[in-house]
C-alpha cells in the first residue's frame, strides 16, 4: 500500500449518513492520526463532481492535473468521515493552492459557523 499523507486524494469507501451503503468515491485526507495499526484511521472529507449541486463549504479543485480526479470537483468541508486506512488508494494530490481555502472552510464547518 502506498503511503498516504494529507491532501493526498484517495479512493474510498465512503459512508452515507441517510443510507446503509458505502460507495466507492474520491476523498481529500485531511488527517492521519498515529495509532497502534489495528485502529489505522484517515479522517477526509468527500470530494464530488462539481456539477453537483453545491454545499455551502464547498471549496472547488482548481486545476485538474495531479489530482486523479475524472471531472472538475470541490471538496465537500460538510462531510467528513473516518476511514480505515487499509481500504484506501491514492490517485492524487490536491493543488497546494487550495489548501489554505480547505483549512478555513473546514474550521468554519467545525466551529459552526454558518455561511
């Protein structure tokens, strides 16, 4: 298995809040905790299609080389997950512009802030 790091984008089987289902789906890791091996966790955050309707913390991808993503995309600050890490594939990088839009829509969607 690759080494994964934040802002690495991976594949995942990412869970629904409304649904008993996982779907396989591109997400952005925004942290690797330490851990003893058996409870390996990445927390992320979903990433879809742009052609999506929009969230409020969205934040849009904005170029798409290196990413791996197949369409223009933002990451949804909204929806955030565990998962474990051995279930994970890389395919991309996020844009090191689009970090620091990243961080402070995620510490808005923490601190409850609306938009």
């Amino acid at each position: 298995m690759d080494a994964i790091a934040v802002w690495d984008l991976v594949k995942v089987p990412f869970p629904y809040a409304d649904q008993p289902v996982h779907q396989y789906r591109p997400a952005l890791v925004i942290a690797c905790p330490e851990g003893h091996d058996r409870f390996a966790v990445l927390w992320v955050l979903m990433v879809t299609s742009a052609a999506n309707r929009g969230w409020p913390g969205d934040v849009p991808v904005s170029a798409h080389a290196g990413t791996g993503l197949p369409v223009a995309s933002v990451v949804r600050t909204e929806k955030i997950a565990t998962i474990d890490r051995r279930v994970v594939q890389r395919i991309g990088r996020l844009p090191a512009a689009d970090h620091a839009k990243v961080v402070a829509r995620l510490r808005q969607t923490l601190a409850g802030v609306a938009d």
